[in-house]
C-alpha cells in the first residue's frame, strides 16, 4: 500500500487551536449556577478580549534606567508589547479595556510582577504581553446561558471567593457555552500570536520554551461589564541572557517588530505559516510532545529551507552547522531516530540545537 502523505493545509489545521464546542446544556448550566446562589439574566455579547503575558527571554538589562515599554506588534485587535513593570504598564495603558474590567487579570498581573521581581536579585523582569480586543457581531443571550453571581459568596459563615480577585459586596456575569444556546462567533488569532512569538524566540535566540504566566480572556457586553467565560479550556539546560542598556534594549525591540511585521508578510505562503506554526512550544516536559514537537520542526525545515529560507544547499545532507553544534545531517538523523523509536526517550540537546538552526536560518531572512 503507498503511503499517503498528510497535504500541508491539513498540516497547519493540526497545528493550530480548535475551536471548542458546547459542553453542557442550558439545563445543566442553571443548575451549575443557581446552585452557588447565581440567577440568569439576559445580556448582549459584542467584545471578546484576551491577555497573554510570557517572558521576554534572555535578556540581562544593566542601566539606572527604569526600562520603558516597547511595542513589537500593533493592528485595529491585537497589541504586543515587551514590558518591564507590568502594573505600571496595565495602569497607564489606554489600550487595555481588560484589565479595567477584570478583577481576575488586575490579581493576576499583580501576583505574576510581585513574584517574578522577586526572582530577579534587584534587576528588572521582562515579559511580553499579547493583548486582543476583538469586536464581535452582538449575540443576545437570553435563553438562560447568562448568570449573575457573588464575586464572593458565604459558605457556613465563611466568605469562599467565586472569582479570582472577588471583591466583597460585587457581583460578576458569566456565560455558560451550551450545546443548546447561543454563542458569539469568536476570533482564532492564534496564527498570528505564533508569528508574534516567533519573532521573539529568534530575535532572543532562545532555543527553549518561553514560559507563559497569563493567558485570561473574557467577554464584554454592550454596556462594557465583564463576563466569565465557561466553556473548555485547551490548554534542563541553563539559559544565558544578552547583556541590553536602554539603547539596545530599544534597538532590540525595534528589530523583532519590524521582522514580526516581515514575517506577517509572507505568512500567506503555507510552508512559512507552517513553520511559524510549529516554532510555538509552551513548557511542556512530556516526552512524546517534545517529540512530536522535534518532528514537526524538522518537516518544516526540510520543506521551507531551501525554497523559502534562502539555504542554498541541501538541508537533509549537508554537513554544515548553522548555530550551534550539530550539522543538518545530524539533525537529520537525530529526526530518523525519532520517528522510529530508536531513542528510549528524546534529547533535549537536539530539541534546543534544532531550533537554534531555525532561529538562524529566520534571523538571516527576516532580521537583515
């Protein structure tokens, strides 16, 4: 029988987060809330916002300075920023319609700065936050999949939190995703966030998972209160850092901007969405993700080197090392072990010289 080779469409689909469907029924969902004290209430979607706070790796900032912010990415939906005091950040910035109406995301944003400062031996953390803030088509709920409820409720006397953040005497909204309601159309922006992402893993050179510290998103009525989503959820080596004064923490950020925004160009073509697609890596240590992880990183080379990346040899067999320390042959056979189960379990060290490879292969093409 010959073998069918997946086409690369069908690849990018795979790669990319799928859309959730209604987990529970309009009556399962009354009696979820009615039995924390909630009461259905009717109420017009027309805003779906998302935050997503990561760290800005590797970088090591020595100025008296306070870091200012930078932003890499902006369109009409979606702003990315590279940030140094995140409560300051969220506070003075205009753009951030979620944070002024999420006590979840207020706490959070707090507790991630408090905790990674603390970290940091007197020096500045940084971190990336992704903020979207997508206009809807309005969706009128009011069959029941909307609730009102405590942000803090009294269980034997006791105040128990119903929301991270509650506030005594506040109450919140949330929206139950029904297999038999209605539901907002909402935005996958997650090809973009990739490439957003990817402009960063190679503007850093970093060859290991960038740590996410946030992802909150919520809906918004027409009257602006923020509502809770209730649907699912999808959810070794030592790291150096690049030594950055305020200029080259500037210039630094003015490169991976204007290479997300020349990636975002060629985006259209399969084999570079693909790849983008394939570079995004969270932190996750099970063995057969990070083998999965290898394989698709390697397919997307293999096909984007030569034709799209401007390698000029044969990316299967030369033996030249890009960065790092392993030849392409040797990422190649490294990839042919892999798949075959020769390994007991993966090396990390070629997981990190594979994308190292990657980063530089990009950084030639898209960062000048």
């Amino acid at each position: 029988m010959v073998r069918k080779n997946r086409l690369v469409p069908d690849r990018q689909k795979s790669l990319l987060s799928v859309r959730p469907t209604g987990h529970i029924t309009l009556a399962g969902a009354r009696m979820m809330y009615e039995g924390i004290g909630g009461k259905a209430i009717c109420c017009t979607i027309n805003e779906y916002c998302r935050t997503q706070i990561f760290d800005f790796p590797r970088i090591d900032f020595r100025s008296n300075c306070q870091p200012p912010s930078h932003t890499i990415y902006e369109s009409s939906s979606i702003q990315a920023n590279i940030v140094s005091n995140l409560c300051t950040f969220f506070s003075d910035e205009m753009y951030s319609k979620h944070y002024a109406i999420s006590p979840s995301l207020r706490e959070m944003v707090q507790e991630t700065y408090e905790k990674k400062k603390s970290q940091q031996n007197g020096k500045p953390p940084f971190f990336v936050v992704i903020q979207e803030c997508n206009k809807l088509v309005p969706v009128e709920l009011k069959k029941g999949e909307c609730s009102i409820v405590d942000e803090i409720c009294k269980k034997d006397g006791e105040a128990v939190p119903m929301l991270i953040g509650g506030r005594e005497g506040k109450k919140f909204i949330t929206a139950w995703h029904t297999s038999d309601g209605q539901w907002p159309q909402l935005p996958n922006n997650q090809q973009l966030i990739n490439t957003i992402m990817a402009g960063i893993r190679v503007g850093q050179d970093t060859a290991d998972p960038i740590k996410k510290h946030v992802d909150q998103n919520c809906l918004v009525t027409d009257d602006g209160r923020f509502v809770v989503t209730m649907r699912p959820t999808m959810s070794a080596r030592v790291g150096t850092a690049t030594v950055m004064d305020t200029k080259a923490y500037k210039d630094k950020a003015c490169q991976i901007r204007e290479a997300i925004s020349a990636i975002e160009q060629d985006i259209s073509i399969a084999h570079i969405a693909l790849l983008v697609n394939s570079m995004y890596r969270e932190d996750y240590n099970d063995d057969a993700y990070q083998r999965l992880h290898y394989l698709r990183l390697w397919e997307s080379l293999a096909e984007a080197g030569q034709k799209y990346l401007d390698y000029c040899g044969n990316v299967r067999t030369d033996d030249v090392v890009i960065s790092g320390k392993k030849t392409l042959r040797e990422l190649k056979g490294y990839r042919d072990d892999i798949a075959h189960w020769w390994t007991d379990t993966i090396d990390e060290n070629f997981l990190a010289e594979l994308q190292r490879t990657l980063n530089e292969l990009i950084r030639r093409k898209y960062f000048g």
